[in-house]
C-alpha cells in the first residue's frame, strides 16, 4: 500500500472529517449516498464513456462513474491531493479496476493534461467551494473545454451562505445567549484565518454557478437547489463537536476554543454546550445544490465496430 495522509486533504477527507467518531462517519456516508447517486444520474453516463472526476478525492463519485460506465468506460481521478490519488489507486488495484482508470495531479482550474473535447462527462462534488474566488469560473471553463461536443457535467455544491453569518445568539446552530461573551472568542477564533467575505466556502451561491456555467458556453442548464432548516443539531455527540472538521481550512472546535479561552472559560463554556450537543437541541440550516448541463454540439457517432 502506497498510502500516505500527509497532505491537508488527505488528512480531513479520511480522517478529520469523521473525528473517528463512527457515528459521524456513518451519518456522514449516509447523507453522501444519495448525493452520489443524484450526481451520476445527472451525468446520465452509459457504457463506454470516458468519465472526468475533478477533485476525486477517495473516489466516491469516480468509482461509482465507473460501475455506470462499465464494461469498456474508463474514468479519469483528477485532485490536488496526490495522497487521495494513491489512495484511491490502491483501491482500484485491489478491485480490479486499474485497468480502466486514470489518475491525474493537478488543479481543477488548470486541466492541462486532458486534451480539449476529449471527455464524455465531467463530474465533481463540493471541489469548486474550496477554489479561490478567481479561480472557480477559470475552472468552469476548463470543463467546457474539455468536454465534447454534447458531453455532460454534473456537479454537487452546497451553498454555505445559505447559513451565514449567524445571528449572535447561535453558534454552529446552539443556542449560546447565557455564554454569549465566550462564543463571540470562538466565533473570532474559527473565523479568524479566513474574513468572512474573502473565505472561499462562502464566496459564491447558486446564482454564481449559473453564471459560469452560462458564461462557459454550456447549453442546456438544469439546476436544482435544496434549503432546509432542520431543528436538529448538527453533531452526533460532544466528541464530534469538538473534533470534527468541517473542512481542511478552517480550525475544529477544540482548536478554536483552545486559541479563544482560558480553561475557566472553557469550563463555563462546555457545561453549557454539552447538554444541547448531546441532546441534539440545535437547528440545522442546510442548502445544496445540484447542476448539470451539455456542452452544444453533436454527440459524435461511436465508429463502427
Ligand atoms: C470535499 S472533498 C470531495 C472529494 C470527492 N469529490 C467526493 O465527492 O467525496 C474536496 C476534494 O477537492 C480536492 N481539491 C481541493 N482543492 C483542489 C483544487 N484546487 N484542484 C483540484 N482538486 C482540489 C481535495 O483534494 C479533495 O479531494
């Protein structure tokens, strides 16, 4: 095994993310299924097509494009990351799949080793939302780019304006009147790296992507956006409150509680956290969405066999 979790995003996507918390990790995996499946049914992928996956991560939607694209589909792993690219290359050895999958370092607003029109569809999930603002329509266009004339792309974003900022009384959807003073440290200290209007999650919304999308020159555009409020809390139990990353950018709970407060405080902090945590007494604000589109032209016809 060639596995390696060195870089930032091998780091969060295999293991910061669930906490090691298996109850986070199955509601994470759980919530992820259908986005899946939403985001190849979209792609509306068939038998022998070649598939681009920008920002693959550990695969979850590439190998399910491969599945779809099986017998004879090929599917080519693109990401930054070149630990989640090896990881995913192990995978793919051991079931088998090597044969039909290709795997590409670099950025998804630089495609430069795949040729202009070369792909039948391109599919990515929550990768734009970590490009830097000037960086996520320069990446739009390079999927039109390497489309082909009548290929698809699919893609799955959420849209994290939808829940910010917070009104003062909330943090991570908690109510925190009674330590209103120490949530307003925690609050400095996760968003501190990272001013709101520059953080790249929250920089853009679903009107955004319409117009990238547009812009490039796609056609046909299809987009579905999902918001819910759900009186729920976000975390499964305090371990996951405090030691689940969100995303690779920006602090965990322990960490910004670490940097914003005395041990006394974060005594005071964490008595009145605890008990809504693990009751679950928060409200979740959520919005998703879904776009696919085609890039106009013929779909050429396969060569006869
Ligand atoms: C939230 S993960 C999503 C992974 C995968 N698409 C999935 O559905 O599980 C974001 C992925 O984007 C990759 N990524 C981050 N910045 C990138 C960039 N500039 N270009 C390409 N990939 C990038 C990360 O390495 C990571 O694999």
């Amino acid at each position: 095994m060639s596995t390696s979790t060195n870089d930032k995003w091998a780091r969060w996507l295999l293991h910061g993310r669930f906490a090691d918390d298996p109850a986070r990790r199955r509601s994470i995996l759980t919530f992820l299924a259908p986005v899946r499946e939403r985001v190849l049914d979209n792609a509306a992928l068939s038998d022998g097509d070649t598939v681009l996956d920008v920002g693959a991560g550990d695969g979850l939607i590439a190998f399910g494009a491969l599945d779809r694209v099986a017998p004879s589909g090929t599917v080519i792993l693109h990401d930054i990351s070149q630990d989640l690219l090896n990881h995913s290359r192990d995978f793919a050895e051991t079931a088998g799949m090597l044969d039909r999958c290709r795997f590409i370092q670099g950025s998804a607003a630089d495609l430069d080793a795949i040729g202009d029109d070369s792909v039948d569809a391109v599919t990515t999930r929550s990768v734009l939302i970590y490009l830097p603002a000037e960086e996520k329509a320069q990446a739009v266009r390079e999927f039109y780019r390497v489309l082909k004339p009548g290929g698809r792309i699919s893609l799955f974003e959420p849209i994290n304006r939808f829940g910010h900022p917070e009104p003062d009384h909330l943090l991570c959807g908690y109510e925190v009147t009674p330590v209103a003073d120490l949530a307003a440290k925690v609050r400095q200290a996760a968003e501190g790296r990272h001013p709101p209007e520059e953080h790249p999650l929250l920089d853009f919304d679903e009107r955004d992507l319409l117009a990238w999308i547009e812009q490039a020159g796609f056609s046909e555009v299809h987009l579905d956006y999902k918001a819910e409020i759900i009186p729920r809390g976000w975390f499964e139990d305090w371990n996951a409150f405090l030691h689940a990353a969100g995303n690779p950018l920006d602090p965990t709970m322990a960490e910004a509680m670490a940097e914003a407060l005395s041990s006394d405080e974060a005594e005071r902090f964490s008595a009145h956290m605890l008990p809504l945590v693990d009751s679950r007494q928060g409200i979740q604000r959520m919005a998703l969405s879904y776009l696919w589109a085609t890039k106009p032209g013929e779909v050429p016809n396969p060569p006869a066999p």
